[in-house]
C-alpha cells in the first residue's frame, strides 16, 4: 500500500509541473512555425491561392511575425475558424494569433479574456443585396431574408439595427462566408450582412459583381484586427508592434524593396535607424534580434503596400484606403512611435 | 481433560493481498478506484488550474443576461431583447421538435419498409433493399446537407410568384407555395379565439384570426374524450362478440364519435384556414417550414429509418415460422396473421434497439449544425457561448440537456417496453 500511495504523490507532482507552461514566444520557436487562426476562405483577406498557399490581408500580418519571430514567412500554420470556432481555438492554444476580420469589441477584450494587438482594418458592417430588388436603403428592407454568419458582431448589430428601425426581418445563420454567398447567389435570402470589406471581397468573386449592390448605410463600427490571448504580454507585444512596425513604415517610406538598402547602413532619419535595428537595440527589448522589422516588411511589404496588394482598388476587391489610410493623409492608421 | 485450543491462525502478511484469492480482488478495486479517482481530481484541477490561467470563472449568470440575437423558429415567444436562458428554452424546443418529429416518422417509415422488404414481390423487396443499404451506408451530414441544397438551389424563389405570368405557381388551390427558403403551409386560426389574443385579419375584408394555448387544448381535449369513447364502444363490441359470438358492426358509430366532437369545437371557435400570400419580399401569414427544418427533418427520418426497418425485418424473422403456419391453418388472412400474431410477438425484439435509434435520432439532431437549424447547440452551444464566452459552462449545460432528454426517452420506452415484454410467470 505504501508503494501505491508513493506513485500516487509522484504522479500528483508529475501533473502539477507539467501544468506550469511555457510562454507562447518559446513555444513558437521550439516549435519552428506560427499557428495562426485565419479565416476559412474570404477573398483578399485570407484564402489559399490555386497552388493551395494561403494569400491575403490578414494571411499577409501572420507571415510578416512569423518573419520577425522565425526568420521566415512561410514558417507559418493556418489554422481555417469560422465565426464560432475562433474564440475556442485563442483560448485552447490550438493557435498562437488569430487575424481573423475579428471586431474589438469591449467584452471580448474583458470578458472573453483576449488581447487586441491593434486595428488592421476599420471597418463597418454593411448590406448587400441584387440591383434587381430594386432597393436603395436598408430601411426599405422590412420583411427580408437576410443571410448571416452566425457567432459574429454582425449578428448583434443587425438585431439592434432591426429593432431600433422597427421593422421586421428573417434571419437564416451561416456559418461560413462561402455558405452566406451560396445562399445569397441562389435567392434563399434577399440580403447578405457582414463587414462592408467583407461585402466587396464577396462582390468580387461574383460571376456579374455589377448585379449587386452594397446599401449606402453603415450601421456599425467594426476595428478588426489580431488577437492574441490575454495574459503572456511579451506575445502581445511582439504582435502589436508588427502591425505598428508596418504602418510605420509606410509613413516612413520604408518598402519591401528598399528596406534591404536602408537597412544595410544607418541613415539620416534616426526614426527609420530605430525602427530598421541599425541604431539602438529596440528588438532585443522584446526578445527578438535587431533585424525583427527588415524581415517583417521583407515579408510582404508595408501597411500600405499589403493593402494595394490584396484588397485596394487595382484588385477585383477593389477597396478604397478611407479610414485606413495613414494619418498623415486623413485616415486613422497612425503608429505610435518607435523609440 | 484436554482444552481444545483454536487452530493455529496465521499472521496477515502483506502479499497476501496479491497471492491469496481472498484478499486479491479488493485490493485490485481499491488500486482501480485510486487511479480512476486520480484521474478525476487531475481533470477537475487541470481544468481549475487552466480557468485560472485565463482569469477566467465558473458562472451560470450568463443566462440571465440579454441575448441581442435573434431566432427565426420560435416555437414560444421571443425577441432580441431577452435573456440567454430564454434563447437556450427555443432552441431546446426546436431541437425536441425536430426529433419527435423525425422519430415518428422514422418509424412510420422503418416499420413498412421492414415488413415490405420481406415481401414475395422480388421487386418490392429490392427496392426497399436498395432504401436501407443506401441510407444506412453513407453519412448521415450528407443527407442532411443534400436535401437542403436540393430545396435552396432547385425550388423557385419567391420572386418567381409574381408578375402576370408567374414562372411558379402555388399548389393545392393555391394554399401551399414551395419555395427556396422552405415550405409555406396554411396557416390554423381561430375567429373567435379564447385565448384573448387580439384577432387579427390577415388580408383586407378577411375574417380576423387569432391562435392561442386555450383554443389548442379545447380542440386536443375533444379529441382525446373521443378517443377514450372509441375505445369504450371496441370493448362493448368484444364483450357483445365474446357472449354471442358475432361482433356488432361499429364503424359508423366510431368515425362519428372521432370528428363531430371535434367539429363542434372548432366550428364553436371558428375555425379557419389562412393561405400564405405574397407580401413584401417574402410570403407571409401561413405556417413556414424552414428548409433548415425539413432537411433535418427528412434527413434524420429516412436515415434512422432504414434502421429502424432492419430491426423490423429482424424482429419479424425471429418470430417462429410455425406462428404463421398456424395462423394461416386457423383461416387468418395474412393481413390479420401479421397484426395480430407476428407484430405483437415481434414488438418484444423490436423495442429494446428501436430505443437506442430514437436516441441516436435525438442526438443526431444536433447535426442541425450544417444547415444552421436553430437548436439547442446553435442557440445555448453556439451563439452564447461565442457572445458570452463561456465554453465550459455552456457545454456543459448542453450535455446536461442532452443526457437528460435521452435518459427520459429511453426511461418512457422502457415503460412501454415492459407492458410489451414476455411476462414470466
């Protein structure tokens, strides 16, 4: 019996160690790749190419830390959530950040115990519908079907949209955004609601986007961005300042094809020294090497370079900057500064 | 005199508790009953430890917060601006009334084609062949999300009911349209409604309805008086048979003593029917069976179906083939031979698996998931836990339900089971 009650405490102890885990920044180097949720398909945002790679805006922030953290932008593991699936894999540790068109709202940020790392694209929920309805207001819409991801902010705000209006509508849940197209394309439902950027990317991939209309309202404030899990602060760090490594370098003019010259040698404008790792020791204060931004904006291009390449307007997404161009041009993307 | 002194006993030594037969399986429950108690207490404090890790608490208040969501099938009031537990008791509903559905269905289904496929017709007996093997052998998700595509992107749109010359049209004297986004069936209302609610006229210059509990429970309670009284004039009839030997004819008494109680209630409370009709952007007044609904509905019924009808046709050959032969010796027609001396000793086999399919249908519903069905699992398990955050308490309320319903089913079945069994004697 003694030997029982013996292993019994050794087994205890066992378990109780092996509670204690480690950070997620030496989890992912150990582990030589980021897991990062991404979406299960949305154009220009996130969905694998024809060769199978993964392409897109938010596919773009996971490889650029994957560049700062690993040394290389492919060392990256998307993990495809729906709405719902998201929150379960941040909080599990099936993922190490999500970039997922995910809303900063005040009680994911408390309640749900998640970190938000910035906003990479502000945004607001928007309605579209078939030109032939012959809509021109989402207020004429009472009695519609209306498609919708379900788990999402969007539901909540077409509630609240709805019932502040005083009309009536149908709700029929999706769960990807590839579903909501498949019911909306075959007239199962009059309108489509999700994120306006959401909307376009959707639009672009139509046979004939030119049959369909996005409603002028915005009925919501919808600041997505990454997330990380509440608690390890180094990681969040580390996420938050990518994404502000990368809007500060579009303000500072840096690129993904000069970077490499402007990193070589120091330069006159000691901001870009700072942020490039030529003068003073900004990487090392996070646990990174001093090269951490040149490979996060080799990986694939500034803020602003990210944005034309995926989503702006010589894409079939066709998005205009608004709101997200840098500061310095009237938008809100604005990085704090590097010093 | 010599005393007798006791035998001599042995010291306890402590590889008895292994070697010797006596000792050996207690002490092999009590290592068993510490491992299994070892592993509780590591999960309960993995999972007290990882909540804390997350700053995270164990807390049902949730459900007593606003929902801001809202439902398309509700089966009881509601609105956006309830609570979560609300939201929860819809969805609970809508999962319940999918698989009584489904299992009546299913067995309706199960049980012909099981005695069909014992058929003496080659092709009758292929055909239903063809249905089980088919059904039973590829996954139930696929059923379900087939059907719904077939109702989504082969029926015609709403739209399609309009204009002068309409490409669709409205079936059975224009009371029923078929549409992509589910079935519009005529509407039950009664004009003059006691259950206080305010009447309503659908269409301009028709008579108001209104639907209530009060008005539902009148109607079922005549029925059910009528039924108790069919059974009243059956047993007079058997009685009369057993003393003169030659039953009464009591058909027409017992069609008459079904509808007219029954027609007098409704007709009291002004019974009417209300078509769907096109308003808007949708069809409106009737009653909407969702496709969501009826691909579940039909998915979940022809799939358990085709087991239900194995067990059926299992049931039916364990039942001696002398039965029959006897039967037929005493002039029964095969008709009679079937429902008075194979089923009812078939029932004994049947019963017992028929409980773990209603189950399994239960439990299936919440495959509801794939064609956003709202139940218990997108409303409580899906939608709340994402608003709320909370995984943990909401799943495990969801396997709560889920435990309970079964163990309920399965307890009435057994009720049932033993009025049906083999009395031993």
């Amino acid at each position: 019996m003694k030997k029982t009650v013996f292993f019994g405490a050794v087994t205890v102890a066992g378990l109780a160690a092996g509670l204690a885990s480690a950070a997620t920044l030496d989890d992912v180097k150990a582990r030589g790749t980021l897991n990062c949720g991404v979406t299960t398909g949305l154009a220009g945002f996130a969905a694998p190419n024809a060769e199978g790679v993964w392409e897109g805006f938010d596919v773009d922030l996971c490889r650029a830390v994957a560049a700062a953290v690993l040394g290389d932008p492919m060392a990256v593991n998307f993990v495809p959530t729906t709405g719902q699936t998201r929150f379960t894999a941040l909080a599990s540790g099936e993922i190490d950040m999500l970039s997922r068109v995910t809303t900063w709202t005040y009680s994911r940020d408390t309640d749900l115990s998640f970190e938000f790392a910035g906003v990479n694209y502000y945004d607001g929920q928007g309605f579209m519908v078939p030109r032939a309805l012959g809509v021109s207001s989402a207020k004429e819409l009472d009695g519609a079907t209306v498609c919708i991801q379900t788990g999402t902010t969007t539901e909540l705000n077409l509630a609240d949209f709805f019932r502040n209006n005083n009309i009536s509508y149908e709700p029929v849940p999706v769960e990807t955004n590839a579903e909501g197209q498949q019911q909306y394309l075959a007239g199962a439902c009059d309108v489509y609601t999700t994120d306006a950027s959401g909307l376009a990317a959707t639009r672009g991939t139509f046979e004939n986007p030119a049959d369909h209309v996005v409603l002028p309202e915005i009925i919501s404030k919808e600041p997505l961005g990454p997330v990380v899990r509440h608690g390890d602060n180094e990681w969040g760090d580390i996420v938050r300042w990518t994404l502000n490594a990368l809007v500060a370098a579009e303000e500072l003019g840096v690129t993904s094809e000069n970077v490499a010259e402007l990193a070589a040698a120091p330069t006159d404008n000691p901001e870009i020294n700072r942020l490039l790792g030529t003068e003073s020791e900004l990487g090392a204060m996070m646990g990174l090497d001093a090269d951490w931004a040149v490979r996060a904006i080799s990986a694939a291009g500034n803020y602003g370079e990210m944005f034309e390449t995926n989503i702006g307007e010589s894409t079939p997404i066709g998005l205009a900057r608004g709101l997200n161009a840098q500061w310095t041009e009237g938008g809100l993307q604005y990085s704090p500064p590097f010093r | 005199m010599t005393s007798l002194t006791d035998p001599h006993k042995p010291a306890f030594r402590l590889s008895q508790l292994i070697y010797d037969t006596r000792y050996r399986s207690m002490t092999i429950q009590v290592v068993a009953m510490i491992l299994l108690l070892t592993a509780f207490g590591w999960l309960i404090n993995n999972t007290v430890e990882n909540l804390g890790a997350l700053g995270k608490d164990f807390d049902f208040s949730f459900l007593g917060s606003r929902a801001g969501y809202d439902i398309n099938q509700m089966l009881i009031e509601y609105d956006n601006s309830m609570t979560h537990g609300r939201a929860a008791l819809v969805g609970i509903l809508n999962t319940l009334l999918v698989a009584f559905l489904g299992c009546i269905t299913a067995t309706i289904i199960g049980v012909f084609v099981g005695v069909l496929r014992l058929s003496k017709n080659w092709i009758v007996s292929r055909l239903m062949a063809v249905y089980v093997e088919g059904f039973r052998n590829v996954p139930l998700l696929l059923w379900i999300i087939l059907i719904y595509a077939v109702m989504s992107e082969s029926m015609p749109r709403p739209n399609d009911f309009r204009g002068e010359d309409p490409s669709a049209s409205m079936i059975l004297g224009d009371s029923v349209a078929i549409t992509n986004r589910g079935i519009y069936i005529p509407r039950i209302g009664f004009s003059n409604s006691l259950s206080g609610n305010e009447a309503v006229a659908p269409i301009e210059g028709a008579t108001p309805l209104a639907t209530g509990a009060i008005d539902w429970i009148l109607v079922f309670g005549a029925l059910a008086l009528s039924v108790i009284a069919v059974r009243y004039v059956r047993k007079k009839a058997t009685i009369t048979q057993e003393a003169t030997g030659v039953r009464p004819t009591t058909w027409y008494w017992q069609i008459a003593i079904l509808v007219i109680p029954v027609l007098i209630v409704s007709l009291f409370l002004g019974l009417t029917f209300s078509s769907p009709y096109l308003k808007g952007f949708n069809f409106t007044e009737g009653t909407h069976l969702r496709n969501s609904l009826i691909a579940l509905w039909i998915a979940l019924s022809l799939y358990t179906g085709a087991f239900i009808a194995e067990i059926v046709r299992s049931g039916i050959l364990s039942v001696s083939k002398g039965q029959s032969e006897a039967a037929f010796a005493l002039g029964l027609r095969p008709s009679w031979t079937m429902n008075l001396v194979i089923l009812p000793q078939a029932l004994r086999v049947i019963i017992p698996p028929l409980i773990s399919q209603f189950l399994n249908l239960t439990k299936n519903s919440s495959l509801a998931i794939a064609v956003g069905y709202m139940d218990v699992r997108a409303t409580l398990g899906g939608i709340t836990i994402n608003q709320t955050g909370r995984e943990l308490e909401g799943m495990l309320l969801l396997g709560l339900f889920y435990l309970a319903l079964s163990l309920l089913i399965s307890s009435l079945m057994n009720v049932y089971n033993n009025s049906k069994k083999l009395k031993e004697r």
